[in-house]
C-alpha cells in the first residue's frame, strides 16, 4: 500500500512546476496522513521538494545566477488562502510597511482573514491568520484599504507630522470613491482621526 502511496504521490508531483506549493491534504485522496508524510519525507530527503514550514511544501525553482530560489512568505500566504478559498488582507505592521508607514519588516506577518485564525511558523518568520467579518475585507483598492487596516493597530496619538504628510500623499493616491467606501467601512477611531487630520484640518 505505501509503494502505491509514495507511487501516485510522486506522479502527481512530477506534474506540478518549479515554485508550485503544495499541502499533505492536496494527497487526501491517495492514503492515509501517516503514508502521505512518510511519502513527502522521503522526497524532502532526496531534495525533489523542500519542506517551507509545517505541512507546507515546494517544487525548488533554481535559477542561473541566484542558485535556489523559494517564494515569499506572503506568496505562501496568497496560495493557502486560494487553497481554503478564503480572503486575506494584510493588517497591522504588515500594511504600514506595505504603504511606507514603518521601515520595519516584520518577521510575523499578520493577515485578516475570512477562513479561521491560525498561526503558520516558517522558519524564523510566522503567518498569522486573524478570523474577521467579510466587511473588514470588503474595501476597496489596495491604498487606502491597507492604510485604515495598518492605522487601525496604531495609538493614533502619536502620529508624528511626517508620518501624517505621508497619510495625506496617501490619500491623494486613492481615489475619491474609494476613500468614500473604504471610510464607511473603517472602525470609528481611524475614521474620526482621517476626517478631523486630513479633510477637514482644524
């Protein structure tokens, strides 16, 4: 039966692309968990894949120049969200970094979600998945969305004035229709702070 296992699994994999990423439930169909991880362990061993992070795994893509190359953790993060058919959006220093609010690259990236909460460890950096309602992921455009996502984490209060230029160079950014949804749908405190510092300065 485990010849069999590791067979098919092997045909499947065979198939797939340099960068695809796979899961053991992608094999639930072939065996039993404890025949599949035994499969993958032993092609993890001869290098025909590389284990990213638990139950994560990818077909190694080599290129010329830079040798082996693995996908980002926010592709991996991309992938199991289509995988789950779920939403994702980054949220707390995840979106500051992303709209140049914070130089820091966090090592856990934090994505709201429509699928349930769960933390995923790669290597020294983690993908966390914080459940949320399906209006948080409703904005719109990738701005102003993932300022009021990012802003949302902040002690508003201690915004300094160059950090409040760049919110303003933000907003000029987005589009109006977006900013007008997206204000709709922001919790109270950044959408209070976005009006009274930003359209309509005292």
């Amino acid at each position: 039966m485990n010849a069999s296992v590791n067979n098919t699994i092997e045909l499947k994999i065979g198939r797939l692309k340099p960068g695809d990423v796979f899961l053991p439930s992608d094999f639930k169909d072939i065996g039993t968990s404890t025949a599949i991880r035994k499969a993958l362990s032993r092609l993890v061993e001869t290098r025909r894949v590389e284990r990213m992070g638990q139950g994560i795994y990818v077909i190694p893509k080599y290129d010329k120049v830079f040798g082996k190359v693995l996908p980002s953790i926010e592709q991996i993060a991309d992938i199991l969200a289509k995988k789950d058919h779920v939403k994702i959006k980054p949220s707390g220093q995840n979106a500051l970094n992303k709209v140049g609010l914070s130089t820091q690259v966090p090592m856990r990236l934090v994505f709201l979600t429509t699928g349930h909460s769960k933390k995923i460890q790669i290597g020294k950096s983690a993908i966390i998945f914080k459940s949320t309602t399906a209006k948080k992921l409703s904005m719109k455009g990738e701005i102003t969305s993932l300022l009021f996502l990012g802003l949302e984490e902040l002690d508003l209060k201690t915004i300094s004035p160059a950090q409040l230029d760049h919110i303003q160079m933000l907003i000029k950014k987005d589009s109006p229709e977006n900013l007008k949804y997206n204000l709709r749908l922001a919790p109270a405190k950044v959408s209070d702070f976005i009006i009274k510092n930003i359209l309509n300065p005292a």
